[in-house]
C-alpha cells in the first residue's frame, strides 16, 4: 500500500483554479479503485492519500496525471509499507491479509 502525500507548490489561490479539475481526477482513481482515503493535511502537507497495492510504476503514473502536478502547482512525495495489523473494518482493503 501507499501513502502519497501532496504539497502545493504554488500559491492556495492558484491551486484554487485547478481544484475542479483535483476533485474530478479524485473522484475518477476513487471509482477505479486505485485510492481508498482522501483528505487534507495539516502544515506542509496539503493532502493526504491512502492507496491499494498497486504497481508503483502505475501509481506515478496516475499522480502524473493528477492537473496539479500536470500544472506544476504541487508535487507528491510516496511512502510505499506493507499494512501488518487492520481494523477489523477495513481488512477487506488489506490485500496482504485478505490473501
């Protein structure tokens, strides 16, 4: 699983613009599957992503497409674990244990 971690690059009030365009792309990796938890971050970070398993190579390249980063207004910095202890609600998320 991943942690990607989004910082803006640029100032709030140009990401601003671009925040339509985040939310759809959110919304798309959210019904792919891909992003299992989302939400905003405190201090440098400004957002915060939870994400499946997946292929790193593929994981870089959907946060590339992400118009933030596509519009060079944030960057993303990934923390690829492996979850050994769920929450009996969310083992299902869990491939390592659900295997």
């Amino acid at each position: 699983m991943y942690i990607a971690l989004l910082t803006y690059t640029a100032p709030e009030t140009e990401v601003d613009y671009a925040l339509p365009d985040h939310s759809d792309w959110l919304r798309k990796q959210f019904t792919k599957g891909v992003f299992l938890v989302s939400g905003k971050g405190n201090g440098a970070t400004d957002h915060v992503i939870l994400t499946r398993s997946v292929l790193r190579g593929k994981l870089d390249a959907v946060l590339a497409s992400d118009p933030f980063v596509i519009r060079r207004l944030a960057r993303y910095e990934v923390i690829e674990f492996t979850a050994t202890r769920t929450a009996q609600e969310l083992l299902a998320i869990n491939e390592a244990l659900a295997s």
